[in-house]
C-alpha cells in the first residue's frame, strides 16, 4: 500500500443529547466482535430486504447524526472480526436490489459528516481476505446501477472514497485499485490471474488492445484532481493517440492570443518558431498576433491549415496598462473574429518558447494555469489582492490555487466571460482609484476562485528553468520562459 496526504477530509461533529453516548462507547466495542460473526450472516440476507427499504428512510435521518461521532471508537474491531466473513457472502446478493432505492432518502447534509476512522494497520488483514472474492463477483453488476443514484453531495465526502473502488477483468486478469480516504489516501492494488479459458469452438475477431499505464507511468507524486473533480494534466495522465483520435473528427480550430507590444515583438519569432514544431500539431490553428509594430512581425513557414493574422492595436506608456488592457481587447475581438473564426483560444505570453508537447490535453470548457513559482506552496503566500476596496480582492484563507496570467483559455464562449469580467472590474478599480498588485493576473485569479476551471495545467506547461531548476516531479518542460531583461525591455 502507498499513502500520499493529498487532501484533508475533515468531518463535523454533531450534537447528541439521548442516551447514546454513555450506551455507545461501553457496549458496541466489547459486544460487536462476539456477536455480530455468528448472528448477522445468518439474518441479515432474509431480514434487511424486507425491512430496511421501508425503514431506513424514516430512521436514519435521526439516527445517525447522533450515532455517527461513535463509529471510530468500534469501526477498527467491528471490520477486523466481521466484514472479511460476512460481506462476501451477504454484499453480492444484498446490496445490488437494496441501494439504488436507499441513497436519494439520505440527507444531504449527512454525508459529509461521516468520518470513519479507518487505521492503516487494519488494511493489510482486511482487503486481502475480502477484496478478491468479493470485487469480481459483485462490482461489474453492481456499480452501474448504483452510481446513477448517488446524491452529489456522497461525491465529495470521506465516506464516497472510503468506497470507491475499481475493478477490472481481462482474460482471466483481475486488477483492483481501492482509494480510501481518511485524512489521507490509501492506493492499494491486488493483481492474480485465472486459468486460461477453455477453447471454444466459435471464433472471435480479436479486437484492438489498448495497453493500460505502466507502473512506471502511474502519478503519485503529484495530486490530479482538483477538489471540485477538476483533472490536473501531468505528464503520464493521458495518451495523446487515444486523444486524437477523438478530437481529429471534430474539425476544430485553435485560435492563439499573442501579444508583441513595443520590445517584446523580439520574442514573437521564436515563440512561432517553436509552436509549430510543439504546440497543436495536426490541427488547424490562427495566432492572432497584437502588435503596434506590424512590420517586425516575422514570416515563417507554417503547417497546413495555420495562419498568423496580424491585429494593430495602441501602445500604453506603461507595461502595467498593457498588460491589463489585454483582457479588454480579447474580449473586443471575441465579437470581431474569436467567435466565428476557432472553436478554442489560448492566451499566452509572448516571452516563452515551446519545449515539448503541447496538445489536445489542454483543450477544455475553462482552463487555468498554475503558477510555477508557488507550486507546493501554502495558501497564505499566494500574492492575491487583499485590499477589499479591489474588485480582485480575495480574502485571507480562500482561494484555491494560484493561477499564472500569461497562460490561460478555453472554449471562446468561456474566454470571453472571463476577459469581459476580468476588463469590467479593472474599469471599477480605476474609478475608485486602486490597482491589483498583479494587475490583470490578480483579476484572472479572482474569476478562476469564484468560476472553478474544468481543467488545470501543472507547471510543466509554464516553467522558468533559469529560476526553478528542473525538481523531480517535473517530468517535461513544455513552455519555457524566455531569459530577458526586465528593465531593458518594459517600457520601451
């Protein structure tokens, strides 16, 4: 087993004001273990399909609100004598007819206050014995009629990944992956192979294989899922062939937002130069250049279906005011040419280089970035506004992650809400005479807290190597920052 603390799961305690709490604690702990393993496999398969059904809609709602702050102190003995001898006998004729009608009569509010407690050391003596016989046998006739049931309330609590548990079966192979979670997640595997199938007289075609990961492919060193279910796109969590071939039917375009204001158009030659060897490649894409220097726009070649089209725009004094003013004119130009031109736009600084694949992975409704520079940090050294008077104000102890400004996107419906929000609060912030610290960055992060991405990029996709060096999670460097001299080139 693997344990990684990737979220914290913290329950609520309930208040209790009848009998239970001096009946709990002194009675189930020493009566459970003796009494359950002789008596409820015997009654339970003729008793709760009958009675539970009818009863426990009614009953549990104040039952266990009061009765769930005492699990932890009988869980551990009450798994360790009972579930390995009962559940694979009772589970797979029971709970298949018995659920899809239980779950919706929860409360909502119920589940996410179920914190069992759940010691490793239990683990070892108790999925081995209970898992193999049991997972094959009931999951595949199980799961797809009970997950349609489940209240989303039962998605994001302890109690949904205490239980989720995968299994497959190919030719003979069985492979089960259990996540557990308490305040931390337990990953464990069972593998064993059955005898190779008798041979039959009717002949199959043999279908395609996909292979599935290998060991040394699987993450576990870096968290993917955001806590809203978003995936977080590391390098080993997707296949680019199976990708493709779902994209590849649906003629998209991918339309690129690059902005090469006063110096900054140096860079414009090498970042095209490098996206067409990494960035899309088999797909139609527009880079939609800004410039007030139209003829320093360099012409290389490009790929079937991709086009560089100029837009001349104002130069500001300030590189402050240009950098905000970028939310204004993407969210201009998405009426312009964005909505009947791509199906996708990405937004992207023109100071960086493409260095490894960058592809379909990043295509979502909504997509942010993380900031290379506070990966792994806490929350309360995020550089948010945290002035109120701001409209990008977020207050100290909220907030998610922190999103880097010069790599964003989305479909074109989704970038134009959040450049239009993004230039309509600037607009607010002007008129009462505040700036964000980060300008239009600061606004992008307060529009990704409150409207959750559908997608987020790790810092593979935005990495400064000359600053951050190359940490071991960090398997490629897809975009890389450009060295620059700040003071040579703002403002000029």
């Amino acid at each position: 087993s693997t344990s990684r603390s990737l979220i914290k799961l913290k329950g609520r305690g309930i208040p209790f004001s009848h009998f239970l709490p001096s009946f709990l604690p002194s009675f189930l702990p020493s009566f459970l273990p003796s009494f359950l393993p002789s008596f409820l496999p015997s009654f339970l398969p003729s008793f709760l399909p009958s009675f539970l059904p009818s009863f426990l809609p009614s009953f549990l709602p104040s039952l266990l609100p009061s009765l769930l702050p005492f699990l932890p102190s009988f869980l551990p003995c009450l798994l360790l004598s009972f579930l390995p001898s009962f559940l694979p006998s009772f589970l797979p004729s029971f709970l298949p007819s018995f659920l899809p009608s239980f779950p919706p009569s929860l409360p909502p509010s119920l589940l996410p206050s179920f914190r069992p407690s759940f010691p490793p050391s239990l683990l070892p003596s108790f999925l081995p014995s209970f898992l193999p016989s049991f997972l094959p046998s009931f999951l595949p006739s199980f799961l797809p009629s009970f997950s349609f049931f489940l209240p989303s309330s039962f998605l994001s609590s302890p109690f949904f990944f205490f239980f989720f548990i995968f299994s497959q079966y190919q030719e003979g192979h069985i492979s089960c992956t259990v996540l557990i979670s308490h305040s931390t997640y337990f990953i464990l595997e069972h593998h064993s192979s059955s005898p190779e199938p008798a041979t039959q007289s009717v002949q199959h075609h043999e279908k395609p294989k996909i292979e599935l990961q290998t060991a040394s492919q699987r993450r576990i060193d870096v968290p993917l899922l955001t806590p809203w279910l978003a995936p977080i796109v590391w390098d080993g969590t997707f296949d680019e062939d199976i990708l493709n071939e779902q994209f590849q039917g649906r003629n998209i375009t991918i339309g690129v937002t690059i902005f090469a204001i006063k110096k900054y158009v140096i860079f414009l030659k090498l970042f095209l130069e490098t996206a067409e060897k990494h960035f899309m490649v088999g797909y139609k894409v527009n880079y939609y250049v800004f410039t007030d220097r139209p003829n320093d726009v360099p012409k290389i070649p490009l790929q079937e279906g991709r086009k560089i089209i100029t837009l001349v725009v104002q130069n500001y004094s300030r590189w402050q005011d240009i950098s905000m003013h970028r939310m204004e004119m993407i969210s201009n130009y998405c009426h312009q040419l964005f909505f009947k031109d791509v199906d996708y736009l990405v937004c992207l600084d023109v100071d960086m280089k493409f260095n490894d694949h960058v592809g379909v992975e990043m295509l979502s409704d909504l997509v942010g970035t993380l900031h290379p520079g506070f990966y792994g940090a806490s929350r309360e050294t995020f550089t948010y506004e945290r002035r109120p008077k701001s409209q990008a104000y977020i207050p100290r102890g909220k907030g998610d992650y922190y999103y880097m400004g010069g790599f964003f996107g989305g479909k074109v419906q989704q970038v134009y809400k959040l450049t239009k929000a993004c230039h309509e609060a600037m607009l607010i912030d002007k008129s009462n005479r505040i700036e964000a610290v980060w300008h239009d960055e600061s606004h992008l992060n307060k529009y990704l807290f409150l409207h959750k991405p559908t997608k987020v990029l790790p810092p593979e996709y935005m990495w400064d190597k000359q600053l951050l060096g190359w940490p071991a999670f960090l398997r490629k460097m897809r975009m890389l920052a450009v060295p620059k001299n700040h003071a040579k080139i703002r403002n000029k």
